[in-house]
C-alpha cells in the first residue's frame, strides 16, 4: 500500500492528477464496486470505450488501478481492471517532503500548466506588429470577398 511519505513528489503530482479528473474518480467509484471489463464498465459509466481506454491507462500509469488481460470461454481476450489497495494521507509536513523530492520541474501528462505561465516571445519577423482586423488591411485576394466599408456621414 502506497502512503505520501513513500512517495516522492513526481508520484504525488501523478496520483493527485489522476484523481483530479471527474471521469476517473467515477471509474475509480465504480471498480470499488469489484473488478469490470472494459465493454461493460463503458455502459456502467455511460462512456465511450477509447475515452475509457484514455482514462484507464491515465490510471494504471498513476497505480491506482491494475488491468490483467484474460481469455474468456469463447476465446476472447478480456481485459480486467481492478483497484489497488492505495492509502494517502495528506498533511502539510507530507506535502513539504514530496516538494523536496520534485524533480526539475518538468510536469506530468496531465498536469495544468502554472497560471502565472508567461505566452512565448513572438519570432522578430513579427515583434511589434499588430494585425488589425479590417478590409483594408486584409490581403487583396480576400478583399473580394469582404463587403464593402461603408462610409462615416
């Protein structure tokens, strides 16, 4: 069983995004329940089987699930999903700990940028320009198609 003091930072973020998701908390709810295949936990779930793959493998990368590939009678390959027994205690001291333990920054799959991320310099060729949204100032080959200005009285 996982705690937050075994895990570092990056494994925290990975969960923490995992979990961030309100289709994978409903997955999550509903493997609770005992372990599904994928065709009939889609219905349960009232999703689409690629979206479920998605949210699947988002947390089975995280460890919170595991899937084991099994024949059916017919000879079909099915495959089961599963909760792992995991158990986070989050406290201000355990956070600290996986901040220290953070890797050089770089963010998971499904982590949001920062808020305070700043847009990437324009290329020089178009620094300092503005592009205004006119007739006038559209190519000549658009202005064709554009109505005509009308006048100020």
């Amino acid at each position: 069983m996982s705690t937050v003091e075994t895990s570092t930072g990056d494994e925290l973020l990975k969960i923490l995004a995992a979990l961030g998701n309100p289709h994978r908390m409903r997955i999550v709810a509903a493997l609770v329940e005992g372990r599904d295949y994928v065709s009939r936990l889609a219905r349960e779930i009232g999703m689409s089987r690629p979206l479920l793959h998605m949210h699947l493998q988002r947390l089975e990368a995280a460890g919170l699930i595991v899937g084991t590939l099994e024949v059916s009678d017919g000879g079909k390959a099915m495959k089961f999903y599963e909760v792992t027994p995991f158990a986070y205690e989050l406290t201000p001291e355990s956070i600290a700990g996986a901040a220290r333990s953070l890797s050089d920054g770089t963010s998971t799959d499904d982590a949001d940028p920062a808020p305070t991320a700043q847009a990437p310099e324009l290329p020089a060729r178009t620094a300092g320009t503005t592009n205004e949204l006119t007739p006038d100032a559209a190519p000549e080959k658009t202005r064709e198609h554009l109505p005509e200005k009308e006048e100020a009285k």
